[in-house]
C-alpha cells in the first residue's frame, strides 16, 4: 500500500470522525434546546401597564450601564492584547518552573483584568446610587471583591497547572483531557455553590409549605428556600436555583421579602426557581458548558501555538486573551440558551401557580423596584439579556390565561 | 551564631516590581495553599522522623531531604510574601531562591535531647510566633515603601530576613533537622574578615 492511499484513508477517517463529532454536538444542542413551553406559542401584544415616567427612567439607568459595559469591555480587550503582546516579560519576575511561571503570568493577567475594570466599577456604583439601587460606597466596593479575586487567582492556578501538565505531556491534544477536567471542576462548584454563600433559612412558614407543594407539583422532592441577605450591597430583589441533587436548594434575597413584594409575587419567584431544578436546568447547564468547553479548549490550543504552545508560560497571557475574546463572542449564545431556560421556568411557574396577575404583578414590580428596561433596543437584548424582557414575560402570563381559558 | 547549620544566604538587589508588590498577597495565596497541603504532611511524617532518630541517632534520608526542602520552601515563601525578595518562588523549596536558608547534611543527633525535641522546642515556637506577627508588620510597612519607590528598604529586608532565619532554624530544630537550637541574633552572617598582617604579632 502506498503512501498516498495511506494519507488518503487517514484523512477520510479524520473526516468521517469529525462528521460524526459534530452529528453528536449538534443532537445534543437540539436536545438541550427541547423546553415545556409549549411549541408555536404566540405571544399577546400587551400593555406594559409601567407608569411612563417609570419606563423612561429605567431606560435610561440601563442605557448608561450598557455603554459602560461596552467600553469596560473595549479597555479590558485592549489590556489584554497589550498584555499578549508585552506580557511574557513578566517571566524574569519568577524563580519557579515551567508551570509556576505559568501560573504567576495567569495570576498577573487576572490582576490587570481587575485593575482595568475597576474604573468601570465605581462608576456603576455611582450610578446605581444616584439611582437609589445600592448603599455601598467607593472604598468599600474597592475592597469587597478581594476574597472573590483571591479565589479567582486560585482558580487560575488550579486551571494553568492541569493544562500546562498536559500540554508538557501531550503539546497538541492537552485540550481533549482539559475539557473534561473543568467540566469536573463546573459540576463540583454547582454541587457544593449552596455551601459557600451564607444563608439562612425561610422563616415564613407559609411561603415555605408553599414551596413544598409546589415542588410536589412539579414532581420533584422538597427543595430547602434560603434567604441570603444582601442588605448591605444591594436593594435590588433576585432569587435563584443553586445546587445539584441532595444540594439543590432555592436562595431568596432578603431584598425580595423587605415588604416591598406581595405573597403572590414571591410564590411566582419560588414556583419560578423550583422549575429551574424540576427542569434540570442546572445539570443542563453543564451540559451547555461541556458542549463549548471542547471547541474552546482546541481554538486556546491552535492560538497558542505559535508561542510555543500551553507548555510554554509564554503562551499564557496570549491565552488569556483568546479565553476573553471566546467569551464575549459567545454570550450571546449563552444569553440565548439562558433566556430559553427562563422562558421554561416562567411557564412552569405559571402552569404551578395558576395566577397570572401575580406573575405579571411581579414582573412589572421588577421594573419598578430594579429598574429593569421593559423594552431594550434588539442589539442590546441579544448582546446583553439572560431574561425573556418585562413585555415579554408579561405577554407570557398572557398567552398562559388565554390557553387556560379554552 | 556562625556556626549554625541552618544559614541565610541574601543575593538580593532591593528592586521590586511594582506590579508584583501591589498583587503579593494574592500572589501568595497558591503558595499559601500548597504549603497548607504540605505541611499537614509534615505533621504526619514528623512522629516517624523523631522515633527514627530516637532509636537510630540519624533521621531517615529521605525524611531529611523532606524536611530541608519543607524548611526551605517555607523560607522562601515568608521571604516573597513579606517582599524579602521580589521572583515568585518555585513550589518545591529547590535552591536558588535570592533569599534562602541552607540545611545542613544529615547528623547524628543526641538521643535524650532528640527524644525531648517537642518540649525543647517550645520557647523558640512560642518566640517564632512573636517574630511571625513581627513579619507580617514588616511586610505592610514594605508594601507601601516598595510601591512607591520600586525598592525594598534594605533596613526593612534585613530585619524581616533576620526573622525568617529565626522561623527557618526553628522549624529545622522541632523537625530534627539539626539539634542546634534556634539563634536569636539580629546579626546577619558576614563573609568572614579576612586576617591582617600584624608584625608585632610575629615580633613577640
């Protein structure tokens, strides 16, 4: 057998292989896609039902915050790239290995990714307070997020150790046992998230029996309802799902049981968050991330080539910047798969609660009180929303009434 | 005091990298992290090492070059977090590092001090802490002078090095490392003076 029938049956196997791996990626997009809501579902032309002044105002607090994303992202992308370019100098600054070198290169990218955005921060919190939606002050959001940094710091550690291993091992293919790898790390931080924030539990017993039949109603076993209080950084009210199996629980703000919100609008939070766990959006979750973990992890890996690969400390801030880049190309994707999922737990929600009113009472009441934008411009919906918009979640309700009436 | 087994060797330049000195103590924290894990090994690779050198006089080799690396690697740890020096240190305690102690080759040790290590050892832990909380001042003090000027005061660098000599000496006597005890002295070693001709002296 020649050569060339050699190369040849290798590249049609190649091609056949890559076929197939991508034949498996894209049934399970249209798998994890599937939602409850029901297919074909036209929403209603609603009324906002907001007070005019009230829209106008949340316009124009969320129109600042998305030109102020934009240019922090604009900075940050420019910093990085500077740090590519310039960045491996930092090198001499190391008397450890490979790998700690590596690491140091990370832990200072990540120092001048804080650095960049920190401008951007105290301007939101300048905004958010003259818009009456936080107390904090300047001094104390410059300190706050340094437990969280020093986390991400480890994690980048943790993260560059496992790929520059590999990549020292297998200098082309690390990122098919990379991938994998953080998915791990992912699925452990969703199972054990719900032991990491400080949290007590619903004291109102009501809501709390409420919770307990919802989640028999969407046919899942108790949930425990927690109540973080978020008082001291925040006024605006939010809920979410945390945890994986025997970790899953529901986390109320304590923003959101201030008074400020009636019983029926908390029992749609709730019915809303149980279905985040009765629609196994969570575990989905990791799915999502496992499905672009692979192709992420091979583009870092071809981009970094020319550096001498993930094996070299050299490629670090240059990878980096390519893990930004891929980040910020795909949230709109991942906006996308959020919204989906939101959408789902909101019709779950209302198939639960069977009250329409009180959904639609507390997504305007999301307006009021956040400030949310009822009606953002397409781009920055697309670019910017994990949630359907307030028009479109009431429209929701909505259709909901209209098909509950046939 | 030069006697010691357990020395100080400074190859240090002062300067310091600004962004470094801003980032240390984050910079730390895998450093931190990693000697958290290793030095749960050495607690439990201790009791072995001291029946070792109980009933033989000597530690195991492989025990010794565990500890010496451990002892090390602490010191140049305390060294980079307080600012001593200014390069990330490697994870493994190798030489090489501008501020470092060396460890002394494995002794033959004295069975009854040995045996009573735990309870020696006691003053000079009590004193290593007090020294410990003397570092961490050093280190805030050092932090805003080497932002500012991009170097490190050599007067600040030679107190905290000074102490991490101290904090080195008396791990390495607790782990049976060495049985010389802990030296307190402020004064850093000096390459000896060399001797000057006296005519006198060969006159008489």
């Amino acid at each position: 057998m020649g050569d060339s029938t050699l190369t040849r049956r290798g590249l049609l196997l190649g091609g056949a292989l890559a076929v197939a791996l991508l034949a498996v990626w894209a049934a399970a997009i249209a798998s994890l896609w599937q939602s409850s809501v029901p297919d074909g579902l036209a929403l209603p032309d609603v009324e906002l039902g907001i007070d005019p002044a009230t829209v106008a105002r949340s316009e124009r607090f969320e129109g600042f915050f998305r030109i102020l994303f934009l240019a922090s992202q604009l900075v940050l992308v420019a910093v990085l790239a500077l740090y590519a370019w310039q960045g491996a100098r930092f090198a001499r600054e190391s008397a450890a290995g490979r790998i700690g070198t590596g690491m140091l290169l990370g832990m200072i990218g990540l120092g001048l990714v804080w650095l960049a955005r920190l401008p951007f921060r105290l301007v939101a919190v300048w905004w958010n307070r003259r818009y009456d939606q936080t107390d904090s002050g300047y001094l104390e959001t410059l300190f706050a997020n340094w437990l969280e940094l020093g986390a991400e710091f480890l994690a980048i550690c943790f993260a560059l150790a496992v790929v520059m291993a590999l990549a020292g091992r297998f200098p082309r293919r690390w990122w098919i046992g990379a991938a994998p790898v953080f998915v791990a790390i992912g699925a452990a931080f969703t199972f054990a998230f719900p032991a990491l924030v400080q949290t007590e539990p619903l004291r109102r017993a009501p809501l709390a029996a409420d919770a307990r039949a919802y989640a028999s109603a969407q046919g899942i076993d108790p949930v425990p309802v927690r109540v973080e209080d978020v008082s001291d950084f925040t006024k605006t009210p939010n809920a979410y799902a945390a945890g994986l199996g025997p970790t899953r629980t529901v986390v109320l703000w304590s923003t959101l049981l201030d008074g400020r919100f009636g019983d029926g609008e908390i029992r749609v939070v709730l019915a809303h968050e149980l279905a985040h766990h009765s629609s196994r959006h969570l575990p989905e979750g990791i799915a999502w991330y496992a499905l672009f973990a692979f192709p992420g992890a091979w583009l870092i890996a071809l981009a970094t080539r020319r550096r001498g690969g993930m094996a070299e400390p050299a490629a670090v801030p240059l990878a980096l910047l390519v893990l930004v880049v891929l980040e910020l190309a795909s949230a709109p994707v991942y906006n996308l798969v959020s919204r989906n999922m939101e959408r789902e737990a909101d019709w779950v929600a209302l198939e639960t609660t069977r009250d329409p009113d009180a959904a639609a009472a507390l997504f305007r009441h999301f307006t009021t009180e956040s400030l949310n934008d009822p009606d953002p411009p397409r781009w920055a919906y697309l670019l910017f929303d994990s949630h359907p918009t307030t028009r479109q979640r009431i429209a929701l309700a909505e259709a909901w009434r209209k098909r509950d009436a046939r | 005091m030069d006697g010691h087994p357990v020395r100080l060797r400074i190859d240090d330049d002062l300067r310091r990298s600004r962004l470094l000195v801003f980032f240390r103590p984050l910079l730390a924290l895998p450093h931190l992290a990693w000697l958290w894990a290793w030095s749960w090994l050495v607690l439990a690779a201790a009791p072995v090492g001291w029946v070792a050198v109980v009933a033989t006089r000597t530690q195991p080799h492989p025990l010794h070059r565990f500890f010496c690396a451990y002892v090390r690697y602490a010191s140049q740890l305390a060294a980079f977090a307080a600012l001593l020096a200014n390069p990330f240190p490697g994870f493994t305690g190798a030489p090489g590092y501008p501020v470092e102690v060396t460890t002394p080759e494995r002794l033959t040790q004295s069975r009854w001090k040995s045996a009573l290590r735990a309870i020696l050892a006691v003053p000079a832990l009590l004193l290593a802490h007090a020294l410990l909380g003397v570092l961490v001042t050093i280190a805030l003090l050092a932090w805003f002078a080497a932002l500012a000027t991009g170097r490190m005061p050599s007067g600040l660098r030679d107190l905290g090095a000074t102490i991490v000599r101290y904090l080195a000496q008396t791990a390495a006597y607790a782990l049976l490392v060495t049985d010389r005890y802990a030296h307190a002295s402020p004064a850093l070693p000096r390459e000896p003076e060399p001797r000057l001709f006296d005519p006198w002296e060969t006159a008489r």
